[in-house]
C-alpha cells in the first residue's frame, strides 16, 4: 500500500481574499496543515498547537505536474499488471464545498501549470483532474493505459497480450455502464474462477492511446453529478475504470492482470446542505463504501488477517475483492484544497489517508 497526498492550486479568488493557503506541503512527504480558527496571539492556547503535520508516502503540492504525480504513485503499477496481479490505485478526497469560485491565479505566480491549463474556477480538490485530467494534461488513467498498450505488443515471442477496458460508475450502489448507459443497471457476478465479474459490461480492446483519452472523457461527462442549480460539478458516484490484461504464454497457459483506477465520490457531510429523501439515501451510500473502503484498506496496511475483512459492506469492496490485498499492490492518493474555507474538509481528508497507512516514524 502507498498513500499520497497531492495539494491543488489556489484560484485567483482564493489569493485575492486575505487569508492565505493554510495547507503547505513540506518535504517529499510531510504535509502541514494550519488551523485558520485558532489565533497566534492567544496566549492562553499557546501550547495548543495551530499547525499538524501527517506524514505520507509522497506528498505533492500546485507544482507537481501529471508526469510527475503518474510517475510517483502509478507507473510502478505497470508491471505488475502485465505479469498477471491485480492492483487498485483511487482518488480520494471532499467536494471543496467551502472553497471558493473564480478565476484562476496567474500560475506564474505560483508556480503552477502552463496559463491554458487553468480552468477560470475551482471547487473540487483535483480528483477527476489527477485521474482523468485534459487533453493537453491527460491524468493517470490515459497515461496508464498508453504504457500498457506499449508494454503490451500484441505478440512478442511466445507470448500473446490482449488488453481491455471498461468504464463504470457506481452510483447509489447501482453499476452503470459508463460506455453504454443504457444498459441500464448491472450486477455483479463472480465467475467459475471466483472473479467477480460486471454482467453485460461493455469491453473495448485493442485501440489506440488516443482514442483512449476521447473515451475517457466521454464516460465521464455520464457520470452523475450534482444537480445545476448547485452550481458545482461534484461527481456523486464512484467512476470505476478497469484495464484487463490477458497475457497467453505457450506451454504455459493464460494469465490475466487487473487495475482498477477509481475517482471516488467525495464523502458527503450532513452538515452543510441538510440532505433529504434521495439525497440523503445517495449521501449514505456513498459514506458507508468509502467507510468500507477504509476499512479493508486499513485491515490490509496492518496485516491483519484477509479473512475477516467484509468485501461485502458494498460494491464497491465487491468488485475490487481480488484486487486489494494478497499481492495486488493498491494506491490511494488523497487530495486537498489549499484555503482555510477547506480546513474541515481538509483535516478530515488527512485524518482518512493517515488512517488508512500510520507511518512508520513520526514527525
Ligand atoms: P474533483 O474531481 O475533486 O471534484 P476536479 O478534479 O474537478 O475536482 O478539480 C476542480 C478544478 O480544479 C478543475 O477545474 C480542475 O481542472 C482544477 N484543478 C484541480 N487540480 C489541479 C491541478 N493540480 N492543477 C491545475 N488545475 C487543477
Ligand atoms: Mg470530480
């Protein structure tokens, strides 16, 4: 298990307003995160201290580009898969809802992505960004699949490859096919192997990286998101890609690898906009496999035996039953928002990643 923890940029309106960034990557890996609330002159609460470190397997800040976020936490993957093991890499991280909207910095200033690159507001914390990410920035999932297809010549000696894809999102613990919608709702199934399969799902093979990216981005703009009126675009289901590697050998039989790269829904949090009916039932689903998620994470950082950890808490832990644990390799970076309107958000983000993996020494 490897957790990261990438920090995006600050917009325009979040520098323009007086309060500064309260969250400072440090090094390769401490993340310090500074409580806006709490005031340096208050001498009473001096011992308390105004400022937490976490620390984690690598840390990014607004200056880490897509190559350099793929190449510390995925690219590893790589082999892994081709030579037939599972492995799970997920964004994770909150809606930003307290962050606020507006143009974009100059990112001369801070150092950040080429101008055509910055988007004129932001709420979300970078997760769609860092898996998916633009045409000119494409994220893990196109740069993944572009060295599989490499990695992967269609024959090479003895061996034969055949990789394929598929594109779900789990919404209100129902699969859909982010392909083809109108599949309608999909169930899972575990296969004679003990596989546990999408029943009907849409598998596309053999094309090219290009058409990769234009696929990707197709299945995302399927994906449910927020109504319009609450004027954000925060995805409220899990996307699920899942690249297949079938690797044939003569004489020594079929091999498949799996990688699922997964942006999460964001945690839903009662508090800010009291949810009802459909919301509220959305809301729950989506706390409860993030929580499972944790959970299995957790159970599997700490060694504890695979034999108690409840896949079946949702779909989620469902379909990514073989690829977590045993020897799949999982990857989970974390995400937050630099501004002190996040702080909440962000304190809650960091205490799930550092759950997820308590490092070895402290800071
Ligand atoms: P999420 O998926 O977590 O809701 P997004 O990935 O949609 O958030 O990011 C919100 C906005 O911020 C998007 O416009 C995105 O392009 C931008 N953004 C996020 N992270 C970065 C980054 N590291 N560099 C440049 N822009 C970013
Ligand atoms: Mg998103």
């Amino acid at each position: 298990l490897q957790v990261a923890l990438r920090i995006r940029p600050m917009s325009a309106a979040e520098l323009a307003a007086p309060p500064r960034p309260i969250a400072h990557r440090v090094d390769e890996q401490v993340v310090v995160l500074r409580d806006p609330m709490q005031d340096p002159n208050d001498v009473l609460h001096a011992s308390r201290s105004r400022e937490k470190s976490y620390i984690f397997d690598v840390a990014f800040d607004s200056t880490a580009t897509q190559e350099t976020v793929y190449r510390a936490t995925t690219q590893g993957l790589i082999p892994v898969v081709v030579s037939g093991y599972n492995s799970t890499v997920f964004a994770y991280g909150p809606t930003g809802e307290g962050c606020g909207l507006g143009e974009w910095a100059s990112p001369m200033a801070m150092g950040g992505p080429s101008p055509e690159r910055v988007p004129s507001s932001a709420s979300g914390c970078g997760k769609t960004y860092t898996m998916l990410g633009t045409d000119g920035e494409p994220g893990i999932c196109a740069r993944t699949l572009g060295e599989l297809f490499q990695a992967t010549p269609p024959t090479s000696g003895d061996v034969e490859y055949e990789v394929s894809m598929s594109y779900l999102e789990i919404y209100n613990e129902m699969i859909r096919d982010l392909l083809n919608p109108s599949l309608g709702c999909l169930q899972l199934r575990e296969d004679a192997g003990g596989t546990v399969q999408v029943a009907g799902i849409t598998e596309v093979s053999a094309i090219n990286a290009d058409e990769v990216m234009q696929l990707l981005a197709r299945g995302n703009r399927q994906r449910t998101q927020d109504p319009p009126a609450a004027n954000r675009t925060s995805s409220r289901s899990h996307a699920v890609l899942q690249v297949t590697v079938r690797r044939r050998h003569r004489g020594r039989g079929l091999r498949h690898g799996r990688l699922f790269m997964v942006d999460l829904a964001p945690p839903q949090r009662a508090a800010q906009t009291p949810p009802r009916g459909q919301r509220m039932k959305e809301g729950a689903h989506i706390n409860r496999s993030l929580l499972a998620l944790g959970n299995c994470i957790k159970a599997l950082s700490h060694r504890a035996s695979t034999k108690y950890i409840n896949y079946r808490d949702s779909k989620l832990t469902r379909l990514l039953k073989d690829s977590l644990g045993g020897n799949s390799h999982t990857v989970m970076i974390a995400h937050i928002s630099p501004p002190p309107t996040a702080f909440e958000e962000s304190r809650s983000t960091l205490a799930y990643a550092h759950r997820a993996k308590p490092p070895r020494t402290t800071v």
